[in-house]
C-alpha cells in the first residue's frame, strides 16, 4: 500500500480560512477518492498558518479494473433490417469494440442498445495528478487573492509545493501566469526556529520531520499544547482562566509553535468593568485573561499570550504586548470616566443622529417604537403598574449606550455598558438589567433574557424591526428575508421572538401585536389597503415558518404532527398558532408524547376516518355541541343514539380541555367515544353514512363533524401519517 502526501506551502493564512480549508478537505478529499475507486486507510488534514497538507495512507498503486455498462442509440435507429446502421458503428467505434459486442436490452423508453465494457484501472500516479490542481483550486473562503501576472485565486500566495508517493517526489505543476510552482520534497520549518528548508525523504515522515522543524501540523495537537500551557502558566499565578472556544481556535490557527507569554499591567486598570478589560483581551488582542483563583468575575492583573516567536524571547515579546494592552485599557479608562460624566438619559438625544435604515428614521424614532410595542405587550400581560413603568423605562433606554464613546470604540459592550451607566445613573436594577437582556440571545448557543422586563423590551425591539422592515420588503424598498439573504437577520430575530415566549411562558397573542404594529407603519408610511392586507399575509407566514422551523429542529417534533398543529393552507389553525404560542407548543408536544407511548394510535383510525367522511357534509369546523345540529328523530339504529349521546357527554370535556390546555382530558373522552363510533361504522347495528335520504345523510355526516371538531381542538387528524 501507498501513502501519498500533498503539501501546498503558502505566505501567512488568514486563521479564518485556515479552519474552513481544513474542514473541505476533511469532506472533499475523501470523496473525490472515492468517486475514482480509490480506497485508503486514512485520510489526515493539517494545516499551520503557512501550510496546509493532507497525508493519505493505504492507497493501491492503481484503480481496480471495473465493468461499465454504457447506453447508446435506440434499436431502431441502430439496425435496420438486422443489419447496423452508421449509428450503431459509429457507437462501437467509439467505444473500441465490435459490432458483434453491442446488445439490444429492454428499458423503460424502449429498446437501446448496451455495451458491456472491462475498463482497466489507472495507475494512482496518474490519478493524483489530475485530482491535486482541482483539490486546490476549487477551496473556498472570503477574500481570495490574485498575486504576480496569473489569474490564480488563493487566500494568499502559494510559495511551494510537496508532493510525495512514499519517497518519490509525484511531478506537478501548478501555473499562474509565469510563475510555475513545480512539486519537490522541500518544505519550510518554523519562521524563527528553523528558517532552514526542509528535507522530507518519506511521506509517511512528514508529522515527525516538521517537528523536528518547530512546526506541530496537526491543528488538534496544537489545541491541546495550547491548553495545556495555558493553564500550566495560569496555575503559576495562582490564577484561573476560560478557554474561549473562538479564542482558542483562532490561536491555533495562528501559531505553529505554540509558547505562553505571560504579562501584566497596572492594578488601576482593574477599577474597569471585567467586561471592556476581557473584550480587549480576548476580542480585540487575542489574550487570555487571569482571573483570580475560583472566579469568572475579579480579574488579576495579568494576561496570557500565545506566542508563534523564539521560547527564549518571552521577556521581550510580553513588554510589547504590555505596551500594547496599555494603551488599549487607558483607553477604555478614559472612554468609561467620560462616560460616566452624565447619567444615561442625557445619551437619547444623540440617538437622533444614527440612522436606524435610511426608510425607517433615526434610533431614537425606533425607540419610541419599542416603547410603544412594549407598552401593548404590557398590556396583554395585564402588568401592574410597577412592571409597566419598569418595561416603558427601559424601553426608553435600551439603545441609549450605543452613542456612548466606550461602545462606539467597543460595540461588542452594547448593552453591557447600557446596565453599568443605568446603574451609575440611579436606575432600578430590572431597569438596568433590561438594557443588558434586550439582547438576548445574541447567537445560536446564548441564553435567552430572564427577568419579564428584560423579555418584554426584547420583543418588543424584535417585532419593531421585523414587521418594519418586511413592510419596506413588501414595497420593494428592501430584500426579503431568503435562505441566502436576510441582512437584518430577521429570522433570528424572529425565532428568539418564539423562543423566549415559550421559555417564559408568556401569553402573549401574537397575531394581534403583528396587526396593531402593521397598522401603525401603514398609517406612517401611507400603505394602502390592498397593500396592507398582502403584507399581513407574508408576515404572518414568516413567523409561521420559525414556529414549524423550531418546533422540527429544536423540540424535535415530527413533520407531520408540526403540520397537524399548523394546518396545511387551513387560516382556523394558523391564526390560532399566532394567537396563542404556548397553546401551539403545547399541543406539537403532547402529540409527539401520545405517538410515543401508543395513545395516539387508539383514536387515529375512529377520527381520521370520521374526519375523511365529514369533508363531505357541510357543519362549520368550530361546532361542539350536537343538541341543535343533530336531528335525533332521524335515528334510524341505536347506533346513532349512542354516538349521539358520546358527543353530548364529550363537550364539557373537550371544553375543560380547551380552557386549561390539558389535552389529556380530549384524548381520553376520544378514547371513550372510539368503540361506539367504531360500531356506528362498522358493528352489527352499523348505518350507511351516505344514506339516499338526503336529511338523514346529512345527519349522520353532522355526527361525525362533530367528533371531527373535538378532535380539530387538538390537531388536524387528516394531517397526521399513520405509524409514522
């Protein structure tokens, strides 16, 4: 077996790209493989800031031979009369056989004409060759580069190129206008460490002899040396630290030695917020902070770097990143003291000065917007007054720290720093802490706001922006939110909308904030009508799309069940989910519990078969009560009377169920009426539904809309797959 080792040399890598050409490798290079019958034990991505190389062990010396069939022409066209046409040489030709190879076989189209061929394997040389340019040029990233007179498009120049089978050097040559990188066994060792070229006498030799060359190429390895140095360094300060984990894969990406730096700064930088010292530490100098041994909150004045230089240096590379850190922190130092010199109020007249969206005004009209919003949201909560006037507050004040000079230079501490001034300023704390919440979640894995105050004024700035801007989608003023474009994020402003209703558990009715704020845009932005009236329809489907988004992929609901919740094209079920949030979790979740544990199986086949006859009677779906719908004079068989008298026991139960979403209660009276309906359709005292008397089908079809809309308070039986 052959081990094949590809080693593409390059000028300083971005650490973003690093990371994603890592990760295309890992999936394309395998299945390029493959796709040429290649099989091979392993396939090992590295990559260092100046390298990225792929050793692949165990791979044949050549592609087995394989059997191929091959279609050509139709019969017809390929022999006339039993004698081959020039369509049918010119096939054979084509393919290197005779006439007499050629086949005639059935197919779905007709009769056409087959080819069995023996094609021999490949040399894996040859292979490799041709895959090798294409395993190259075809990674993507950001900001790819052209560099000399060539059209090559890289992250940054290639500067050499190793390309070894076992010990012999495998010839390639990429191009780039006239410069020609032609493959050698050379590689590069570290810049500071070991500026000399390298040998590499065997692929299979390639991890160790870059170490012996200062250059650890497996990304993973790095991260554990990192770690490990880290927290060996941080111990000896009697310190603790956190292993950002964007951090710590960018570190990785950007060093290929790997060696701590410790250094310090003055204790008065410590009178600052943890947060604007550990954001300039981590985000903006790629540091770890020390904490004080036990904590996430006191830091030390110290910090930890990693350095890509000379372990002997440290001394001198820690005075440059001090000198660095310092100015950076004074900075912050003067920007809080600045800050500080007026209470937080004072900022909301500056806020007339950014532009929230060129059609939508300034951020101080969004906050009035938000505050409005709130205030509506308030009242559905039927908050008393202490409440009301903590959520208008802050409100008012959410996006007041956005103007301050320490989040202009910082944004990462937007709301953050919003808290610490509301605080400085004499707010209350669910005031201060509102600030801060509003954001939350600021990404896929954050955690959503837990005070009411700061949950209501989230929303409420979420659905500002949401219904603002598809209003302004809707007249063309801006992009509609797609798979590939949504630069207001807008279905993740809209999941955490869903997201914290349902953690909170907050009875908000959705449908009629959306309305009450549409109605106030189209009255400021002078939509008309017809307009509006389009407009509510897209955005109720898009909120309607998070809610079946999430209830799949994030409460693991079935599709099926999601859709009996939701309805298929059916407004009841879709403005119900809307109205009421909790009610449509509630349900997608209780079905999904049913399903498991079998209980849905004892009422699907009575409802869904009474739901299927009762599409053919006209009784409005909201019905429940029989008494003034159901002629029981029309009776003909006991079986009705007994379904009959099911219903009217089933309604209080079905209404206790409706009041108090336990949907326990409607199941169990489902499970009730199961046998008698079961015998209305099929036992010895059965009744033919679609009777020729017209009054009395249409009495029976009214029984079993009835139980059609019991059913229809939980789900759309017609929706729902059997045995799923």
């Amino acid at each position: 077996m052959t081990a094949f080792l590809l080693e593409v040399g390059t000028e300083e890598l971005p650490a973003s790209f690093l990371s994603g050409a890592v990760a295309q490798w890992r999936s394309r290079i395998p299945e390029s493989l493959a796709a040429h019958s290649l099989n091979s034990e392993s396939v090992a991505v590295y990559g260092t800031p100046r390298r990225l190389a792929v050793l692949i062990t165990g791979l044949p010396s050549q592609q087995p031979d394989r059997e191929e069939e091959i279609k050509g022409p139709p019969a017809q066209a390929a022999f006339k009369d039993g004698q081959p046409t020039p369509a049918a040489i010119g096939f054979a030709k084509k393919q290197g056989v005779a006439i007499e190879a050629l086949e005639v076989r059935p197919t779905d189209k007709g009769d056409f004409v087959f080819v069995q061929k023996s094609i021999p394997g490949r040399p894996v040389a040859d292979i490799l060759t041709e895959l090798v340019p294409q395993w190259i040029y075809n990674l993507e990233g950001k900001r790819l580069m052209r560099w000399g007179d060539g059209d090559v498009r890289f992250s940054r120049p290639i500067r050499w190129l190793v390309s070894l089978l076992d010990e012999a050097i495998l010839p390639i040559e990429l191009e780039n206008g006239s410069l020609k990188i032609n493959s050698d066994r050379i590689s590069y060792g570290h810049r500071v460490l070991h500026p000399e070229p390298v040998t590499i006498h065997n692929a299979a030799d390639y991890v160790k002899t870059l170490q012996s060359a200062y250059v650890v190429v497996n990304p993973e390895e790095r991260t554990q040396s990192i770690q490990a140095q880290v927290q060996a360094a941080v111990q000896k300060l009697n310190g603790s630290t956190e292993m950002y984990p964007d951090l710590l894969e960018e570190v990785t990406n950007l060093v290929e030695w790997p060696s701590p730096v410790v250094g310090k700064f003055e204790t008065e930088f410590l009178a600052l917020p943890t947060e604007v010292i550990t954001t300039v530490m981590v985000s903006h100098q790629r540091y770890f902070p020390v904490f004080k041994a036990g904590s996430t909150t006191e830091l030390q004045a110290y910090f930890i770097t990693v350095g890509n230089g000379d372990p002997n240096k440290a001394e001198i590379i820690a005075v440059g990143n001090e000198r660095v850190i310092r100015a950076r922190l004074a900075d912050g130092q003067f920007f809080y003291k600045s800050d500080l010199s007026k209470a937080l109020e004072d900022y909301l007249p500056q806020l007339e000065t950014v532009t929230f969206q060129e059609d939508l005004g300034s951020l101080r009209t969004k906050v009035d917007r938000i505050v409005n919003i709130a205030g509506q949201i308030s009242t559905q909560l039927q908050l008393n007054a202490d409440s009301q006037q903590h959520i208008e507050r802050g409100a008012l004040l959410c996006k007041a720290d956005l103007v301050t000079q320490m989040v202009f230079e910082f944004p990462e501490l937007q709301g953050i720093m919003g808290q610490k001034y509301a605080i400085a300023s004499g707010e209350s704390t669910e005031v201060a802490t509102a600030i801060f919440e509003h954001y939350l979640p600021r990404g896929a894995d954050d955690i959503l706001p837990q005070t009411l105050t700061g949950q209501v004024v989230g929303i409420a700035d979420r659905l500002d922006t949401i219904v603002s801007i598809l209003e302004l989608g809707m007249m063309g003023l801006a992009a509609k939110p797609t798979g590939s474009s949504d630069p207001f994020a807008l279905r993740r402003a809209a999941n955490a909308v869903i997201n914290i209703t349902w953690t909170a558990n907050l009875p908000i009715n959705l449908k009629n904030l959306l309305d009450q704020i549409s109605k106030d845009f189209a009255e400021k932005h002078d939509i008309s009508q017809d307009q509006a009236d389009i407009n509510a329809v897209f955005r109720d489907d898009f909120f309607l799309q998070r809610v079946r988004t999430l209830l799949q992929e994030e409460k693991q609901i079935d599709y099926d069940l999601v859709n009996a919740v939701l309805g298929e094209d059916d407004p009841e079920y879709t403005d119900r989910a809307l109205q009421d949030l909790l009610d449509v979790r509630d349900r997608a979740l209780y079905l999904q519990q049913i399903r498991r544990d079998g209980t849905l199986d004892k009422i699907y086949e009575t409802v869904n078969r009474s739901t299927r006859l009762a599409a053919q009677g006209d009784l409005d779906t909201k019905q429940l009560d029989p008494t003034n719908l159901v002629r029981p004079e029309l009776f003909q068989k006991s079986s009705e009377s007994a379904f009959y008298a099911a219903l009217v026991k089933l309604v209080p139960q079905t209404q206790a169920a409706q009041q108090s979403r336990n949907y326990q209660l409607l199941v169990e009276g489902l499970i009730n009426i199961a046998p008698t309906v079961s015998n209305f359709f099929d036992g010895a005292d059965s009744v033919l539904v679609i009777d020729p008397d017209p009054e009395i089908k249409r009495n029976r079809l009214n029984l079993l809309g009835l139980l059609r809309n019991h059913a229809r308070v939980l789900a759309d039986f017609g929706a729902i797959v059997k045995n799923l």
